[in-house]
C-alpha cells in the first residue's frame, strides 16, 4: 500500500477521533486483520471508535488501528491493517471519506449496479480543519436575574413535569 494512502488515512482519522465518535468501514476477510470470529467473515464490518470510550490501548501507527472494544457485551482487542480499511465516517461533523481502491469487490458490483447511467459529479470534502469555524460570543444586553416586579408569584408548586422513562432498554 502506498506511504501516501496511509499517511491520509492515518491523519483523517486522527482528526476525526478528535472531534469525536468515528466509524470505520473494513473488509474484516483481509489478511492481518483480528477480529472476533463472530464477525471474520463480514465484506463490510463497521466499527465505532472514541477517545470517549476510555480505550486502554487505542493505537493509531503506521500499521493501522488496533483497540480494545466490546462485541456483545465482550471485550476484544481488534487490529485492523490500512489496506483492510475502505471509510471512515466522522457522528460528529457527518464527514465521510472514501477509498475504492480497498473496496471489497462485491461492495464495487453493488455500488456500480446501483449507480445512475450517468455519473454524478463528486466535489471533495474539505478536511474538518479546512471548514470554516462558528464562533459564538456574548451580546450585551438586558440581563434579569429577578424576576418583573409585574408578575405575580405562583400561589401552587410549580408544574412539575411527568417522570420520563428510561431511554435503556433490555435486550435478551
């Protein structure tokens, strides 16, 4: 694989591990890449990684990507070769980046049976550090700590909203 490709691939996920959550797209059927058995076989397995996960061993080198992750309520150590890797999608700044070239075949078939008769023209996603950035600052104003002497206090408790469920659910 060539030092150019893995350098992009290394420094795209780098920056988006930075900004947060990232799934990575692999063929988990390539050679060197450890991952339960569970899973081996899969052309496309997508991962989730964050430095949010508190990964004990999450590496990013020139090899590739190796961490310890959970598969079912498991924990394993995965490893995952540049040339095995074919996406990397940032949940947070909805960034996608792309490499064919490392594409399973089948995925290819798919994709090309699935394209319009004529191609869609693809204009290059900026790299998040070459996005413009929002800036939030503070607006003087009227400010309220208290109350307008015009209100009347509430005579009751206030109304207390219904307790909410529970957004985890069990699954067996």
């Amino acid at each position: 694989m060539d030092d150019k490709k893995v350098l992009d691939k290394k420094e795209r996920l780098l920056a988006a591990l930075d900004q947060g959550m990232v799934m990575i797209h692999l063929d988990a059927r390539r050679p060197g890449v450890l991952v339960p058995a569970s899973v081996k076989t899969e052309a496309h397995l997508r991962l989730n990684l964050s430095y949010r996960f508190d990964p004990p061993d999450l590496t990013v080198g020139e090899w590739g990507v190796r961490s310890t992750l959970s598969f079912s309520g498991s924990r394993f150590t995965i490893a995952v070769p540049w040339s095995a890797l074919f996406a990397i999608a940032s949940h947070v700044t909805k960034e996608f980046w792309m490499y064919p070239e490392d594409m399973p075949p089948e995925l290819l078939q798919q994709t090309a049976a699935s394209r319009p008769a004529q191609p869609l023209p693809v204009a290059p996603v900026p790299v998040a550090a070459e996005r413009p950035r929002t800036f939030l600052r503070e607006v003087q104003g009227e400010r309220r700590d208290e109350p307008p002497a015009d209100v009347p206090p509430a005579d009751g408790p206030p109304d207390e909203p219904p307790p909410r469920r529970g957004h985890l659910r069990l699954v067996k």
